[in-house]
C-alpha cells in the first residue's frame, strides 16, 4: 500500500478570469470543458478504493475548482466517507472570485488548505491577472482572503514572478506582510509559447533577495513559511522535499481531468502524455507513457552530478530544463542563490536541530 496524490480538476478548464500568464488555457483548448459529472466522481472513488492507498492526498484546481459550484464538494465528500476509510487531506487552488462564507464554513469543516492566487498589491496584481473583461481583481481577492481568515480556513498566498515583480520582491514582501500572509509560495512565470518569461537574471535576484527578507524576518522571532525555502531547510534536516520539483524525479502525483482522464503533471495535461483514463481498469498503475515521463526527469546532467548543491538542488523541476539539454535552464538563477544563501540556511536547520 502507498499514497495517492490526486490533483482534480472539477471544473476542466473553465475560468471567470483570463490571467495573461495562464498556460492552462491553451492546453484546455480544443477540449469539452463542463463540469465532473457525478457518475465521473463515482468512478474515480471507485478507483480510488480498489487501489487502496496508505493516504489520499487531494487538491482541486481548475481552470478555477469552485465553478464546479459547492454541490459537487459536498457529494464528492460524501462518497470519499463513505467509500474510503483512509485518511484524506484535502487543498484547493482558487483565484477567489467566487469564494464566499458558505464556500469557508464548508472548507473549515473538512479541514481543506486554500491557496490563493495573489501576485502582489494592485500594480503587480494587475499586470497579468484580470478578469474577463480586462478589469483588475484585487478588491475581490482581498476580501475572500477576508472569509477565510473569519472562518478560520487555513490558506497560503500563491504568487507568479515575471522580471517585474522580481525587481520589486521587497514591495510584494512588505505588501503580504501588511496584510498578516504568512504562508507564501512563488513560482517562475515561464511561457510555454515564448520560452523563459522570467530571466535567469531576475529568479536569481529574486531567490537572494525573499531569502535576505526572510531570514531577516526569521532571525527577529518573525516566521514566515516560503515553500521553497522551507522545503531546502527541510532537506538540511534530513527530510524529505513535498515539492516534487526538488525531488529531483517526477511521477509523485496524478491530474485528473473533469472528464476522467489522467495525466502526470499539471504542467503536461497535453495529448502526447495523456496517460489514460480513470475508467480504465487500473488507472493508477504506472504504465509505458507514464514510465517514460519518469524517466526522461531521471536524466541527470554532467554538471549536476559535478554540482556541489545537488543535493538541495536535484536538477529542479523537469519543465525547467529543456529538450536538448536535462540542465536547468534557471541553473545559474540556483548555483548562485546556493551560494550565496546557503550558509544562512544551515545555520537555521542547525537552529531548528538544537531546538
Ligand atoms: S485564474 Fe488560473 S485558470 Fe483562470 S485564467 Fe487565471 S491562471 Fe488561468
Ligand atoms: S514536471 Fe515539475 S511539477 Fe511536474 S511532476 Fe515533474 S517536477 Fe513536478
Ligand atoms: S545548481 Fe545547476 S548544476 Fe547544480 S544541481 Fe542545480 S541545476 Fe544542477
């Protein structure tokens, strides 16, 4: 027995917003976008059952999950109670459109973790996520964040670094502190279509600089919790990464699509990895599409096997790296956030070893 990590996504690729970064959108082009049905639930917890796992980790995501309306949250709970008898953590990625007090009691009672896309105050907000008809959203995230904190629902703030908002990480960091958003995690903004939108030269600043806001912050009793940082000190102590970009492998999670298919990456929901369907007769049963995908992020470049930090660094996340060469393309972006920061971050692990 092993756990399942299940990314769903209830209501495919609809969205009520048209975020200027958004990859996803592409990807769902083509495709019938409309809601899991219940019958598509009823198999996959079937599924589920028959697979038996240890632990069952789920996190909806869209498109944007709470189109799929509450109703489908309370039924596809029900059945899980029903059918399952492991443990379930549940989390939900959202840009906040929707979320109302009804949404937070119901995700307070199942103990559901909330992420919220937030880029930054209004200007940086603004620059790429916008609503359908171009208007900015801050207002309207700010206050689901507002319901989440009434309620008591646990929830972390999600944000995309381009150049600019790299430049300016000092006004996004200021800005969640302002607003008491201890929970943050970052992530490169890469065009699929354009190549790199964030430059090695901005990750990088961006890497040294939130590191420098952070262990400021840490070493004045202040705790703020930064993914990735959180997951390379989790490293020094001799644990294992959550984040399957610092595994150093993939196939750690399955994506489920609205309409019952699989694949193996939110990052690769495209035709070539599709890696079946939940109908089939054991969908979670690693096979000959989903082995290569493992595979291909088991190449290990020549500088990374030299690198001193590959230990921490592990090669990164396979998307980074680019088809004719298994390096990083944020690799100098890492090799000199390492440098420069990773004294600071074992003498933290140290502190949290004594502690
Ligand atoms: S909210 Fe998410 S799914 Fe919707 S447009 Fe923005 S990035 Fe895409
Ligand atoms: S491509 Fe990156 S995000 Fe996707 S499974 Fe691999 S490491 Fe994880
Ligand atoms: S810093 Fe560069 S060379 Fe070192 S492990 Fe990371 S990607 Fe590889």
């Amino acid at each position: 027995m092993k756990p399942l990590t299940l990314l769903i996504k209830p209501a495919a690729g609809l969205c009520n917003m048209n975020c200027g970064y958004c990859f996803y959108r592409a990807a769902s082009e083509g495709r019938e976008n409309r809601v899991m049905t219940t019958g598509t639930v009823d198999a996959l917890i079937q599924k589920i059952r028959e697979y038996q796992p240890s632990a069952l980790s789920v996190m909806f995501q869209g498109g944007e999950p709470t189109l799929a309306g509450i109703e489908y949250y309370r039924y596809f709970i029900d059945r899980v109670r029903t059918n399952l008898s492991v443990p379930v953590q549940y989390a939900l990625q959202t840009n906040g459109l929707l979320l109302d007090e009804e949404y937070a009691a119901f995700f307070k009672k199942y103990g559901f973790l909330i992420g919220v896309s937030l880029d930054g105050n209004r200007k940086t907000n603004d620059r790429y996520r916008r609503d359908r008809n171009g208007g900015g959203v801050l207002p309207q995230i700010l206050n689901a964040v507002s319901v989440l904190k009434k309620y008591n629902v646990d929830f972390n703030i999600l944000s995309v670094i381009d150049d600019e908002n790299a430049g300016d990480i000092v006004s996004t960091w200021n800005y969640f502190k302002k607003h008491g958003f201890d929970y943050l995690q970052f992530i490169p903004y890469v065009d699929e279509g354009n190549g790199v939108s964030l430059s090695v030269e901005a990750y990088g600043d961006f890497l040294k600089k939130s590191f420098d806001l952070w262990y400021d912050d840490y070493m004045r009793g202040k705790y703020v919790s930064v993914r990735h940082i959180d997951n390379y000190i989790g490293i020094l102590l001799g644990r294992p990464p959550e984040n399957c970009a610092m595994c150093g492998v993939c196939g750690s999670y399955f994506v489920a699509e609205a309409n019952g298919d699989l694949y193996p990456c939110d990052f690769y929901c495209k035709d070539p990895y599709k890696l079946g369907s939940i109908f089939d007769p054991e969908p979670f049963a690693i096979n000959e599409t989903h082995r290569r995908f493992i595979a291909a992020s088991e190449v290990i470049h020549a500088h990374c096997a030299g690198c001193r930090y590959y230990a921490l660094c592990r090669g990164g996340c396979r998307r980074d790296r680019t088809d004719h060469d298994t390096k990083n393309r944020y690799c100098k972006a890492y090799y000199e956030f390492f440098e420069y920061a990773a004294g600071r971050m074992l003498r933290v692990a140290q502190l949290l070893a004594d502690s």
